[in-house]
C-alpha cells in the first residue's frame, strides 16, 4: 500500500526531528526507520511521543526481555508487521530466541512458559482483545507485578496497540523484513 503521509526529509522534519530520525535510523539498523521520518513531521509532538516512548522501553521498570515479549505479542495480535520486524530485531539483544518468538507468537497457552511470563502473555491477549482486564487476569497477573510495574503493563500494552493502529492507518511502509 502507498503511505498515506509521505517520510518526511530536512525541510518537513525540520533540524531536530532530522537528527533524531537519522539517529534513530542507524541505531534501527537502517537508512530510513519510515515510522520516524513519517511521525517526525508532527513537530514537537513527536519527541514528546519518543520521550514518552522511551520511558516505556527501553527505559520501563519491567526486564526489558519481558517488554519485548509483550510488544511482540501485540504486534502478532495486530498483525503489525513493522512492528514484528523491529521488535524481532530489538527482542533478539534481548534473549528472545527463535523458538520462543515461536512460542509468543502461540500465545499464553503454549508449552514452556512459566507462570509470569504465561500471565503477562495472557493480560496483553485480553488487553488487546477486549479493551479491560477482568479481575482473574489481573489477579494472576499482580501475582508477579507490583502497582508501578501494573500501570508500565497498561501503558505498554496500549502504547504499541494505539502505535500498530497508527501505523496502519497512515500506512507507513516496512523498513525491512525480519529475519
């Protein structure tokens, strides 16, 4: 599909969001992160989305192996592949092996799982899915999380859920493929 915003280069991201788009590019591993270049011509709603971001991950209180484990179930939910093929990638630095993307991508029932990590997965199925936790999830998964790392959880369920749909909706092209 056509973008519906084009990237934008100097003259619409303007000096700051350039350098950060450039910056942000090689620390992706590629010559154009699309999702920076595109949102970048928001102005400075852009760093405070990055900054609000970044603060999520990789700056979040929650190992950054399990938010990775919850962004790549968020983005398989959605079926956001710009979001797979980073996270694949940033996952990866993290320990997520191939044979646990397998298992992420299974879901919560999967073989292998421990009771936390089977929590987590399951909270971001119903998160995504219905909008809420009922009390059982939440229960299961208070059980590993404390209040500060609950409301992380929330934010960084909804932050790359409301990013997929942004992403789908502008239709910012893939960088890369995963590998």
């Amino acid at each position: 599909m056509t973008p519906r915003i084009t990237p934008g280069r100097f003259g619409q991201l303007g000096p700051v969001n350039w350098i950060a788009w450039r910056v942000l590019s090689l620390a992706a591993g590629t010559s154009d992160a699309h999702l920076f270049s595109t949102l970048g011509r928001a102005g400075g709603l852009f760093r405070g989305w990055l900054h609000y971001s970044g603060k999520l991950m990789p700056g979040g209180r929650l190992p950054r192996h399990e938010s990775e484990l919850v962004i790549l179930r968020v983005a398989h939910l959605r079926g956001c592949d710009y979001e797979m093929d980073h996270h694949v990638r940033l996952g990866r630095r993290a320990g997520v092996t191939a044979a646990i993307l397998q298992r992420v991508i299974e879901g919560p029932g999967a073989d292998g799982w421990s009771a936390r990590h089977r929590a987590l997965l399951a909270a971001v199925d119903e998160l995504v899915t219905t909008k809420d936790l009922g009390d059982d999830t939440w229960a299961a998964l208070a059980d590993h999380l404390d209040d500060r790392r609950m409301i992380e959880f929330c934010l960084l369920v909804t932050q790359y859920d409301g990013l997929a749909t942004t992403i789908g909706t502008l239709r910012i092209e893939r960088d890369f493929t995963a590998s």
